[in-house]
C-alpha cells in the first residue's frame, strides 16, 4: 500500500520479519486545496523516509524510538527544553493509532484478522516541522506492515488506505488532508481530484499516477532549526465554511493551477511549470497572510526568487520546492545563497510508484 521497499520475506509469513519503508512527500501544485475539494499533483521522494519493523512476538508490543520517543532526561529544565524544540510528538502514538483504526476497519468491512501478536518499531530521517509529512510517513509504513501481517493487502482498496492513514492521525488531533497520505500510499507521482463529487459518492479522490520521468530536476530547501514556521492560527478554513468569496475563488484558482499542471507536465512545458509554482505560492501568501506562512518561510521561498527560481511550500511551511528554469548555473547559484542564509539545500530524488501486484488489483477500473 504504502511506499513499500521490502519485506525481508514472504508477506504472508506470518512468522517472518516485516519491513516497509515510506517516504517523506512534496505537494508540487494545488496544495492546499486538497481540503477544500480541489485539486493537487504530489510526489513522493527519497531523500528522506520512515521505516516500519513488523515481528512476530508473544505479546503486542509498540517499541519507543530511542531519540524520539525519549522519555530519560537529565533535569527538568533538559526536559521542557526539548518539548520546546521537539514538542510532544513522537512515534508510538502513531503506531498504536493505525492499530486501533485498522482493527476497527476490518470489523467494520467484516475483514476476519487472526489473533498472533506482533512488536511494532520504527526508524526516520524525516526533518521535524519541515512540511514533509514526517507523521503520516510513519502511519503509511506501519499499516503497509499490518496489511501484509494479517495478509488482507487484497481486501483492503489502495484508493481507502490514505482514509486510514488520515482517520489514524486524526485520533491524535493531527489537522491534515489527504494529499500528502496519497502521495505516500501510492509512491511516484500522483495526479488527485477531491472534487466534492467524487468525495461524497466514493469517500474518496480520484487518484492517477503518471511518470515521475515527467519531472524536471527539483530542488529542496529547508531550514535546520525551523523555529519561526507561522505560529499564528489560520482563519482561512472558517472563512471558506462562512462562503468568505475571496477565499473561495483563489482556492478554486489553486485547483486550477494543479489541473493545469497535469497537462504542463504532461507536454513537459517546465517555464509554464514554472509560473505555476509561483503562481500557487502566491495564492497562498494572498489567502493566509504573512503572519500565518511565518518569516522564515517566506525568506526560503523569496530567496530562490531572487536568482530567477520558481518556489512554492512542499506543504503548509518548513520546507520549499524549487525549479531552476535556467539550469545548473542557477543551482549552483542558489545553493550559494542557501549556504549564507543557513539553509540546508540539496537535489531532490523522486521515487516510482510502490504499488505491487496485490495493490494493483484492487485498483477501481
């Protein structure tokens, strides 16, 4: 389902290991109208991912991450000081949400799950507060794990796994849409209508994948420490649920900007790409303002402006995506200036598609 890379055996086994890894994503247009029935193209890559171990054991058993479940501190002060950097937010949390939300979907579907044990870790590299769906990578991969365990990867539908994903972080109270675990189910990159009609009819988007080949070289930007990543709460979704006009004609026009993607990438029109991206960031900033994108995260993407790149968010903030129409010594340029700033920049690697053959089958036509 998700970015899978390996299992260490059989799937069906249930007496082996299970691995599966997925990978940290970028929403290249129309975020974020994936939220408001639009449209947006994603794609996952593989600079950065989560790893989910599945073994068979006596008792069920979700292992704390050594660094980021840490839970032994040195003082008080070391221990709020970490909240403060690190937040409340590790791994197990996520574990034992897509348990109780797997479990519950299987009764629900009437999909029989036997009764072994298993022990759940896991590992990432994902950057915290960068945009890059660090939390649902995690989900993705401990449910790919459990589908392969319980051997129902056939029963459950590629299209409602990111439902799963996301019902599964919302239990934690985790805002987010389905975009990202798309992208992250999938792999590769992923074409997504959230028209309100397809929402209510089938519960879910219309999904088409297309060649990551389509894809002109990528780049990302990103700070270390993210600290001033918009702290100021958005007013923009009571202001679309109020029919706030503004609001809802430029989250049309962000839909737009991923259909008209689709077609610019198919035909490989990367200038036109170009003012797409810009295109969509500027709709953004124009929607929710510069208090809430915060400082930090306008700099990043006016500072690959300023050489003549196209930049937009990869998500809501922490991390940008950039195009250099000009070539590499734009890049190098850029990586220049990304140095002084103190801004970790690197190229991006786009993954294929993670689909087997199992998840290809339960594919609608």
């Amino acid at each position: 389902m998700d970015s899978k890379i390996s299992s260490s055996s059989s799937s069906s086994s249930s007496s082996s290991v299970i691995e599966h890894k997925a990978y940290a994503r970028v929403g290249l247009l129309g975020n974020p109208s994936d939220v408001y029935y639009g449209r947006t193209i994603s794609f996952a890559f593989s600079n950065f991912w989560a790893c989910v171990q599945l073994r068979p054991s006596e008792e069920l058993v979700i292992t704390p991450h050594p660094t980021h479940d840490f839970v032994h501190f040195r003082s008080l002060d070391h221990l709020v000081n970490r909240l403060s950097s690190e937040g409340y937010y590790g791994g197990v949390r996520l574990l034992m949400a897509i348990c109780k939300v797997f479990y519950s979907y299987c009764r629900e579907n009437e999909i029989n799950l036997h009764t072994r044990n298993f022990t759940l870790s896991y590992d990432t590299n994902i950057p915290r507060q960068t945009g890059l769906s660090g939390s649902s990578a995690i989900v993705c991969a401990a449910l790919s794990c459990l589908l392969d365990f319980f051997d129902v990867r056939h029963l459950i539908k590629v299209e409602v796994r990111p439902n799963l994903v996301l019902a599964a972080e919302k239990e934690l109270g985790i805002v987010a849409g389905l975009q990202d675990r798309v992208a992250q189910v999938y792999g590769g990159l992923v074409y997504m209508d959230f028209s309100q009609e397809h929402m209510e009819k089938l519960g879910h988007g219309i999904y088409t994948p297309m060649d990551i080949n389509l894809l002109p070289p990528l780049y990302l930007i990103y700070a270390d420490n993210p600290s001033d990543s918009g702290k100021v709460h958005s007013t923009v979704r009571q202001r679309w649920l109020d029919g706030d006009k503004l609001i809802i004609s430029s989250m049309q026009e962000v839909a737009m900007v991923a259909e008209e993607g689709r077609t610019v990438l198919l035909e490989k029109d990367y200038s036109k790409l170009a003012a797409l991206m810009n295109r969509n960031f500027d709709l953004r900033r124009r929607m929710f303002g510069d208090d809430v994108l915060g400082a930090l995260n306008i700099e990043m993407v006016e500072l690959a402006r300023r050489v003549g790149a196209a930049s937009k968010f990869t998500g809501s903030g922490g991390a940008v995506v950039v195009f250099c129409p000009d070539g590499p010594s734009q890049v190098k340029l850029l990586e220049e200036n990304c140095q002084k700033a103190g801004f970790v920049f690197q190229p991006i690697q786009a993954v294929p598609s993670c689909l087997n053959e199992v998840d290809l089958k339960t594919l609608s036509s």
